[in-house]
C-alpha cells in the first residue's frame, strides 16, 4: 500500500507562481518514476509532467513546458512541482501518482499509474 498527500495548492493571480508538494509513504520511493496530472472541472484528467525514479529525466506537457519544473528529493520520498507564469487555464486539482512498475520510464498515460494522492487544488486568478 502507498500513501501519496499533495500540499501547496492554493489561490494565485495570473503570473503568479505555486509549489506543489507530494509526499510518499510505504513503498521503497526511490524506485519507482513520479507523475503529476490535473483534471479541470467537466474535463478529463490529464498528464502535467513525470520523473524518472532517479530523477535524472523528465518529461512535460506542452502546457507545462517552459513555465514548470518536476523534481523529487528520494531521502524525502518527495516529489515537487514548481510553477511558475501560472495563467488561468492551469486551474485544476492536481493529483500525484506513483508509476506502476519498478524502475521503468513512466508514461503519459494515467492508467499505467497504481496510486494516487487525493489531489490539491489550484486556481489562478485572471
């Protein structure tokens, strides 16, 4: 069983910048890649960015490209999403994920995840 809990969502005025947190709890963290997805309110959920279990690559959205940053910090069993320029668009819950399979390149598919956080959520403000 994997506990995932989001923190740092909130209110921010477009431009503005947020850093979301997610911790893990209860399987070897380390070894398995990271995903942040979002879903809006009548959309579905969709890939935001994913890091590999060492965090040596990464991966983003178009939408996410040039304005976030993923990052994980293993003796934490953190994952952390920075973003910055938010624009109104960006307004979702964001949700972490944990990938499926162990020591494997994580995709953009949120069916090839096998946990996730409940979810934090952001508004951007026009």
């Amino acid at each position: 069983q994997v506990q995932l809990v989001e923190s740092g969502g909130g209110l921010v005025q477009a431009g503005g910048s947020l850093r979301l947190s997610c911790a893990a709890s209860g399987r070897t963290f380390s070894s398995y890649a990271m995903g942040w997805f979002r879903q809006a309110p009548g959309k579905e959920r969709e890939f935001v960015a994913a890091i590999s279990w060492a965090g040596g690559s990464t991966y983003y959205a178009d939408s996410a490209k040039g304005r976030f940053t993923i990052s994980r910090d293993n003796a934490k069993n953190t994952v952390y999403l920075q973003m910055n320029s938010l624009k109104p668009e960006d307004t979702a819950v964001y949700h972490c994920a944990a990938f499926a399979r162990v020591r494997t390149f994580p995709s953009r598919r949120p069916e090839e995840y096998n946990y996730w956080g409940q979810g934090t959520q952001v508004t951007v403000s026009s």
